[in-house]
C-alpha cells in the first residue's frame, strides 16, 4: 500500500483543532499569555534544555515497537512522530522522511531535551502537559519564531488502568505540507500505545479495574478501589467525597487486612459509613459507601440533655477539657483537683465546698484521678449532695478511678486517642488550621492530609493542634504540602497492620501505665524486658 493510499484511509474528519487564518484556538491564546508570563520572547532562540534520563519507562516501552511499525509503513512521508514524558523531556523522536529530519535534528531536537511550555513557549508537548487536551499548533500558532516552520498536532497519553497521565505523542511536519492525516495518525497510534499499556499493566492492576468495573456497574450508590498505586473512584464517590474524607478514607484503606465495617468524620460533623472489602490477589480493596449520619452530640439522653454528673476520661491531649466544655455550655465554673498541691487539702476542699454548694452553671472538676483516696471520697459525698449539675474530667481510665467517683457519676464518656481513629485526623486538622489562620487562603493538600493521618500523634490533639498552628505560620496562603511539615513529622510512618497497631497501642498504654518503667510495663505485658525492647523497635516506638 502507497503512502497516499495509507493517508486516504486515515482521514475520517476534517480539521478540528487550530486555524490558518487568523483566529487562534482558546488553549492557543492562553498559552501565548502564559508564554509572555514566563519573560519569553518570540524572536529569540529556543533555550533547550538537555536532562538525563533514567530507565525506559513504561510507555516508552509501550510506544517503541508502534513507532517501529509506523516508521516502516510511512516510510517516505513528511512526518515526524515526537514521544515525550510528563515534565516535557523527549523520549523519542522518528522521522519518516529524510528532509524533516534533517529539519529536526537541525533545531535540536533529540532526546532528553525538555520542551516544557515555561522553556520553549507554545509548542505541541508543554502546550498539552499543560491543557491535557489534544491540539493542533500550525505554524505561526507556535510562540517562538524558530519553530514556525512546523506543523504539530499533540495528544496525552492517559494510562487506561491507573487514568493518570504518562506523557505526550506528537505528529507534525512542514507547515507547508498536508496536515489532514497527522489527527488520525496520532489517534490511531494513541489508541495503540493505551492498548499496550494496559496489556504491559501488572496483573493485580488489571484485577482491582475489573473489580472497579463490576461493582460501579452493580451499585449505583459510590465505589471506590485504592491499592497496588490505584485510587479509582465513580462520579458518585467523587462528589461524595471531599479532599479530607478522600484522605481519611485512603489511610483507612491502607490497613485493611479482612473485609469490615469503618468511618470517616468529615468537615461538616457529620459521620460517613463505609465497607472496605480485601480483593483477592491483590493488596488493594474495594469501597461501598453508606448514606451519611449526622453528628451526635455524645452522651445524652432523648431530649439531648446529659444525665449528670458526667465523668469524662482519656489520655493527656485527647480534648477531654474541650468536651466538657462543650457540654457545660455558657456560663461554667472550673475547679481544678492539680491545685491540691499548691493549695493543700484542706483549703481546696472548703473551694470545692463553696462551688458545689453555689446554683449556677456547670461545675467541671479536671483531673479528679489525682486526688487521694480520701479526698475522692470527700468529693463524691458532696457531689451527691450538690444541686449542680457537674462534669468530671480525668486522664486515668475509668476503671482505674476511686469506686466512690465512679458512683458519683451517672454518664461515663471515654476519649478515644488520636492514634486509634486516624481517618478523623483529616476532618479535625482543617478545621483546627481554619482557626489558626485567621481566615486566611491556605489549605492542606490531600498528600498532607494523608501524611498527618499517618503519624502516630502520641500528645493527641494538642500536639495535632501545635503542627497545625505551625503550619499556619509557616504558610499564610496557598497548599500546605508534607514538605512544609517540621521535620519531625516531614516523614511519614508506613501504615500498619491492624493487628501489629493493636499491639502498638497496647504497648503504649501499658508503659505509660507504669509511668515509663519499661520494666514494670513489660511485667505487666506477660513479656520479658528484652521482648519488650524488641518489639518497640520492631513498632518503631519511641516513649
């Protein structure tokens, strides 16, 4: 078959994209603005930029033997087929007919010079990295006079499993030639390249998009897949899901080893319930989304109103001041059981007396676990005697309080640690930088949500809230990344299994019950003190 014959069969429609006469595509026009933005000018010399280039990529080694076969086939056309990666760098370059690539080598073209848009202006590779749409540059459409004399019709090349974008594929050749064939010739081959991509993707891949595939087609309701370096997610699931639930959602993901029941809170306090179901021969898992709930406001009888008193416990940093707080409302008085030491017993308990004693707001006594046994059960007397209404904070757990306060108390909250419910981290962080930046135009970005649910946050919520107030200095305006993070939490810790985090928790919570004593800890854990020390640096835990 003639090359006029192979060109007769490939033009399917007429010319979609660019214009000979003076009006210029939109995407055209813009990137001639963008051009002037990064101080180009039009006359001068195309300041190529040569970088080295690791091993073949994967669509290089998709694309190599259809460009091989499209060189044999076309052998004697004006053309030229250009490869090139995701930052604009060549990967290839064929030339079917002698002249243009004479006129290609001549303008230093070759691989691994960048024609990234902010170096060389419009051209049909930085242009499309740019625009991630197809568009055809004739001639003058070019920014830089030097490369006029061309005419280029550029495609992305999208990975049909993974949809992300591996690079762009070029076809161009004199601008005083017949353009009509460089569409459908680029089309043809693009369709190719995605074929082979997808035939060259690892199987686990192909199984999590067959799994996607199925299930969208199945259930109307959101679906996502996340695993093996896929995040696939139907229109339902991505207007469903913000960036923090997006977030939340992946780190939960992350630990999933049978399939279960979890959730997310999300910005607006309201709870999002999903199922995470393991897919077989692979490490990734498939999400079905429940309808959302809104938020409780914790213990509470049917009218909303707790049965008082409230005894609220949890760790140092876990917010225990902030629900009682909440539930006290306006109007609350504070009493502080740590006073005792500075005040002495007798005079914190004629205090004590005279607030219980008042009518008013609430009462909140924090720290009720550092009172002795003798002053815990002088408190409970009078807290059963006091018309107030009255919370109870404490940092020990419930069943480690005096018996007699555990009596006094008619609801019992206990605070779960930042540790144990990571996919809330995404939800409270924005909204703590929220508050920390005044209003201002910053936001953390999906990659720093997730690195924030990642870390391990042993101070809980105030040492949340001290990385965020950080963060919120540091930037003032635009994403907050992981590289804007101190240098403590710059690198993130490899998600867990669930059981190896249970352990981890476990351990945690014995040490700090011994107040430290890793030896006491390990007694108290059935272990010896070398197993103990094993695991933790087995755990990567530092305490």
């Amino acid at each position: 078959m003639t090359v006029q014959q192979h060109i007769s069969l490939l033009v399917e429609s007429p010319k979609e994209f660019g214009s000979a006469e003076s009006f210029r595509h939109p995407e055209i026009v813009a990137s001639w603005n963008r051009s002037r933005v990064y101080g180009l000018e039009r006359a001068a010399a195309p300041r190529l930029v040569e970088s080295p280039l690791g091993r073949r990529t994967s669509l290089e080694k998709a694309a190599g033997p259809l460009l091989d076969r499209l060189r044999t086939e076309f052998d004697g056309a004006p053309m030229t087929v250009t490869l090139a990666d995701t930052q604009g760098r060549i990967l290839d370059v064929r030339a079917t007919d002698d002249l243009v690539e004479g006129a290609v080598a001549s303008m230093g073209i070759r691989r691994g010079i960048s024609l990234a848009e902010d170096l060389v202006g419009t051209n049909s590779i930085g242009t499309i990295l740019e625009t991630r749409t197809p568009l055809m540059l004739r001639g003058t459409d070019h920014f830089m006079e030097a490369f006029s004399g061309f005419t280029c019709f550029g495609h992305p090349v999208f990975h049909p499993v993974t949809r992300r974008l591996e690079g762009v594929l070029n076809v161009g050749g004199s601008s005083a030639g017949d353009d009509r064939f460089f569409q459908p010739i680029a089309r043809r081959l693009i369709a190719d390249i995605e074929n082979q991509l997808a035939v060259d993707s690892p199987f686990a891949q192909q199984t999590l998009l067959t799994a996607f595939h199925a299930n969208s087609h199945r259930h109307r309701g959101p679906v996502m897949v996340i695993g093996e370096g896929l995040v696939l997610a139907n229109p339902e699931a991505l207007d469903l899901l913000d960036p923090v639930a997006q977030a939340a959602v992946r780190s939960i993901a992350a630990g999933v080893a049978e399939a279960g029941e979890h959730s997310v809170l999300l910005e607006s306090g309201s709870r999002l319930r999903f199922t995470c179901t393991p897919v077989a021969g692979t490490s990734g898992v498939l999400v079905h989304f429940a309808a959302l709930e809104t938020a409780s406001g914790g213990a509470a009888d049917a009218d909303g109103e707790p049965n008082w008193p409230v005894l609220i416990c949890g760790e140092a940093g876990t917010g225990r001041t902030t629900e009682a707080v909440r539930l006290a409302g306006s109007g609350y008085a504070v009493l502080d059981a740590a006073d005792v030491v500075s005040r002495g017993d007798r005079d914190w308990v004629r205090g004590a007396e005279r607030e219980l004693g008042r009518d008013g707001g609430v009462l909140i006594i924090e720290n009720v676990d550092l009172l002795d046994p003798s002053l815990a059960m002088l408190l409970a007397k009078r807290i059963h005697r006091s018309r107030r209404r009255i919370v109870l904070t404490a940092t020990d757990a419930p069943e480690n309080l005096s018996p007699c306060l555990l009596g006094a108390s008619q609801t019992r909250q206990t605070l779960i640690p930042l540790r144990r419910r990571r996919q809330d981290v995404p939800a409270i962080a924005t909204r703590m930088l929220a508050e920390e930046s005044g209003g201002a135009q910053v936001r953390l970005t999906t990659a720093a949500l997730r690195a924030l649910a990642d870390c391990s946050w042993s101070g809980n919520l105030q040492e949340l809230r001290r990385v965020v107030r950080t963060l919120a200095r540091t930037r003032s305006a635009g994403d907050i990344t992981p590289a804007d993070f101190p240098d403590a939490y710059r690198h993130r810790e490899a998600a867990l299994p669930p059981l190896q985090r249970a352990e981890r928790d476990v351990i945690i919570g014995a040490i700090r019950a011994a107040d430290g004593n890793k030896m006491a800890a390990a007694r108290a854990l059935g272990v010896s003190r070398s197993t103990l020390y094993n695991r933790l640096r087995a755990l990567k835990i530092a305490i």
